[in-house]
C-alpha cells in the first residue's frame, strides 16, 4: 500500500486525508471501492504533515457531514490525489505498452502486408516524438496513428458504424464517441446520430463502454 495525500479547499479551508494511491484513483475513476480499503486511517487533516486535524465545526461548514467516510470521498471525487512519481512512470510506461500492443496486433505495413515487431513500433514512437499520456489508449490512438505514419507506413483494419444514441444518454456518450466521429447529426428529438470509424481491434471495448452508458438503447448499423 503505498500512501498519497487526497486534498482539497473549501471555503478557503485546507482538508487532506491519506488514502491508497491505487485504490483512490479507481474509486475517482467511478469504480466501486469500499472507502475503508482507500483511507489510511479515518482522519481529515487541516494541515497533515503538522498533524493538525480539521474541527468538526469547518467539515460541517464545508461538506454539511461530520461522517468522516462521506467526508474522505468527496475529498478524492473532487479534490487532487497527489500521485508520486515514479508511480506516474509506471503508469505511462504500461500505457506505452498498451499503444505498442495494439499496433501490433492490428496495423500491418501496407507494402508487404506484414506486422510490426514491437521493437520497430517502440523506436517509430521516440522518433515521432510522441507524448503517450494516461489517457485510455482509445482516446489517444488516432492521434499516435496520424504523428506516426510518417515514420513508419500504416495500414489499420478499421469499422464505419452509424449510431443513432438517445438524447438522455448523449452527454454521457458524447466522449466516447467523439475520437472516433467522421460526422454527427442532431435529431429534433434530441437524439444523436454519428458516423464512427473504428480500428476493429477497439470494436468490442467500444461497444461495451458504449452499452454500459446507454444501457443497450444505442441503435447501431455497420456502414460499407
């Protein structure tokens, strides 16, 4: 378990709290995580490293609870988890591994119609020049393709699909859909219509993210 600060101001007010690194970020990441497994110990911190504890008049003040568990979350859903770094290291370097995989797996030289090996597409990315960030690799990939093919010659198996998603649904959906959009078409019912190009090895992780949001009331159709 290795130990971070989650902090945040209210009302001009300092509150921190030691929480697990790991489990603080799935559970900002909207993952179900007991707060008892997050927290360090259930304390709210005005000034942690003098080991100053906040009074229970300013977390009424600032967070209308004195329940310290209510209090830690709101702290780290929307505050700052401080995230050491070589923790950040880690978690590019297996992101880069994730964009090196999924070129593997899905682009082929269109001169020969062969694969990249992994150390070809590694070296292709430092000499692009390329800033792999925490982002989900869906989000970033187009833009690593577009930067990358003119080091290396790309071709990539992609789906167009036409979407039709329900206006309930369309601010949620809106950024997923949107790395992927060629066109877009608001309907007088409020619902949204888009035509997605997707790289078919992001078919299926799409299609779940997309339901999941949705809760199945996507319509979908596979265009030539």
């Amino acid at each position: 378990m290795t130990s971070v600060l989650a902090r945040i101001k209210v009302n001009g007010k300092n509150f921190e709290t030691l929480v697990d690194v790991d489990k603080a970020l799935k559970m900002k990441k909207g993952e179900n995580i007991d707060i008892n497994d997050v927290l360090d110990a259930p304390v709210i911190f005005s000034d942690s490293k003098k080991g100053f504890h906040s009074s229970e008049k300013d977390l009424m003040d600032a967070f209308k609870t004195d329940d310290i568990n209510e209090i830690a979350k709101k702290i780290i859903m929307k505050g700052e988890v401080q995230i050491p770094v070589e923790y950040r290291h880690k978690e590019q370097e297996g992101k880069i591994k994730q964009v090196i995989e999924f070129i593997v797996r899905n682009a082929v030289d269109p001169r020969t119609d062969r694969p990249y090996t992994n150390e070809r597409v590694a070296s292709a990315l430092k000499e692009a020049g390329i800033n792999i960030t925490n982002k989900p690799v869906e989000v970033q990939i187009n833009d690593i393709l577009s930067k990358l093919k003119p080091v290396i010659p790309l071709k990539i198996e992609t789906k167009r699909i036409k979407l039709t998603i329900p206006a309930q649904y369309t601010g949620h959906a809106y950024g997923l859909v949107n790395s992927y959009k060629e066109s877009e078409e608001w309907l007088n019912n409020g619902d949204l219509r888009v035509i997605v190009d997707i790289p078919v090895g992001f078919q299926l992780e799409f299609y779940d993210k997309l339901n999941s949001i949705t809760h199945g009331s996507a319509m979908s159709e596979e265009m030539k």
